[in-house]
C-alpha cells in the first residue's frame, strides 16, 4: 500500500509513502476531517476478508499501522459478474465523523445475497458495530454489491444526510443469461437512523450488453453519490443499452435532476431520476475482453 499527497489540487504530487506496517491490502478511499486527519479504509488480504484502516495525523508525512475494523463476509455474485475487488466507500460529514459502506452477507442465512453495510467513527480507531442499510428484507431474494457513498458536508450527527447508490441483482441465484442488473439509491437524513424506501436509478440490464474483462463482465467501481454545496446528492454511476450494430452502449452517468433530504418524514426524494450521459465514443462489442489482469 503506498501513498501520495497533493497541495495543488492534482498537479503536483509529494514524495509517496507507506503505512508503518504493510501486508497484502487491495484498496479504498481516504477521507480528511475538518482536523486534517486523514482516515483511510481499505480492503485487506489476498481474500479481501476483512476491512483495515490507518490515518494520518499530519497532512500525509506519516502513516500509522494497519489495523483491523471488521471482518467481511460476501456472498460471490452470480452470473461471472465482476465485483471480484472488494472497495469501500467512505464519506465524512461536518463534525468529522467518517462513514465506511461495503457489502456483506453476514444478515442472510447461509450467507445466500449480500447487504449494504455501514460501520462509523470520530477517529479512525474505534469504529461502530457493522449495521446493515435495510433496503429489503433479510428474507429477500436481491443481492446488492457495488455501493456508492456520499454526505452532505454540511451536515452531521443525527441530522446527517447521506445517499447511498449501489447495484442490485433481484435474484441473487440467476445465472449469466437471466442475471438483470439494477442500479438503486437509499437515503437518510438522521444520521442512518432511518432510511428511505429503495429508488432504481437504472436497469435492468443484462450481463452481455456489458464489457467483458479475464475477471468477468463489469461497470468498475465506478460509483459515487457525491453532494453539491446546495445540499442536494448526484449519483454518478455506470449503465449500459443493449448493443447496436456490435457497439456496446456502455457509459458513465449522473442523475440529471437532483436529490433533496428533508421533508415531513426527513428522507431524501429522488426527482423525476432523468440520467446525463458522460462519455466520448462508443466501442465494438467484444473489443474490451482480455483488457486487464491483476496478477
């Protein structure tokens, strides 16, 4: 695990680093307190079976030890499709306390779907039990993985908005010809007391209209519920259309109109859920197998 720092916004970057100790970590995201303290949770092992965490408590010239958070349980998801990695998503709110998501069977029986599942702390050191966001049912069929997300920074502790975007399959037991992939989106604005009914943002999609790679067809880690300074939340996610002339439709997209919190029953509403599309080309069906490898 190695680090880097930047003063300028990404134009420059300082010498890179290393926690105290290191072992076999795959990923995550660093967040920064309004102290400066920098909390960054990541994935560890080779299994990718626990969540780690270390800080920071100058700016990034040094790094604390590695220590442990959780142990993760997940449910491997059907169909060949690739979440093969597993990433947190991490979000800070205004008084500095961090928010950690990532997905996990622990609530099922015989571990049959994955949850959302979050765990907090002011500190980086001593973290909540893991809570599952209750989108449906423990008895449900719908496995979700892939989560995205965000809070509003101008808020906190139990009046904290949070969004949370993240992908779905309805039956966790399809396969790769019958597998429908949904992207949805939950709220709160207590503090994760409480939390909206599921919106689908998009879907359902099918395992072939997406890119193929060795690990499996994929839309990436590429999720996020960021908040703008109006206080509304953007999901931006990956979707894709069935292909067209052997083009794959595959794209990054927002939520065009915006997500608001608060209300008589103090949840966010998502609006009219209009997608934006980012992208620069379409490519041929196929073109990107084989594209990468994680030895």
């Amino acid at each position: 695990m190695e680090l880097s720092t930047s003063t300028d916004g990404g134009l420059t970057w300082g010498t890179v680093r290393t926690p105290a100790n290191s072992g076999s970590e795959t990923g995550g995201q660093p967040v920064v307190q309004p102290s400066g303290t920098v909390i960054a949770p990541i994935t560890g092992s080779r299994q990718q079976n626990s969540l780690r965490v270390f800080r920071s408590l100058d700016g990034g010239a040094t790094w604390s030890p590695i220590t442990r958070v959780d142990d993760i349980r997940w449910h491997t998801v059907a169909g060949g499709f690739r979440p093969r990695y597993m990433w947190p998503s991490a979000a800070v709110d205004a008084s500095g306390k961090v928010y950690v998501a990532w997905w996990d069977c622990r609530f099922r029986k015989n571990c049959s779907s994955n949850d959302i599942i979050l765990s907090t702390s002011t500190d980086g050191v001593n973290w909540s039990p893991a809570a599952r966001v209750p989108i449906d049912p423990v008895t449900s069929t719908v496995d979700q993985f892939i989560s995205g997300l965000g809070v509003d920074p101008g808020t906190s502790g139990t009046a904290a908005h949070i969004g949370l975007t993240y992908y779905y399959y309805p039956d966790a037991k399809c396969d790769s010809t019958t597998c429908q992939l949904d992207v949805g989106f939950v709220s709160s604005a207590s503090g994760v007391s409480t939390w909206s009914a599921p919106t689908q943002l998009a879907g359902p999609m099918s395992l072939s209209w997406l890119a193929n790679t060795v690990t499996g067809c994929m839309v990436g880690e590429y999720i996020s519920t960021p908040f703008t300074a109006d206080g509304l939340a953007h999901p931006v996610l990956s979707a894709a259309n069935a292909p067209t002339g052997g083009l794959f439709d595959q794209a990054t997209y927002n939520n065009q109109t915006r997500t608001r919190c608060g209300g008589r029953n103090r949840n966010c509403q998502l609006q009219r859920c209009r997608l934006h599309r980012h992208d620069s080309k379409r490519v041929h069906a196929g073109a990107l197998t084989n594209i990468e490898r994680h030895n």
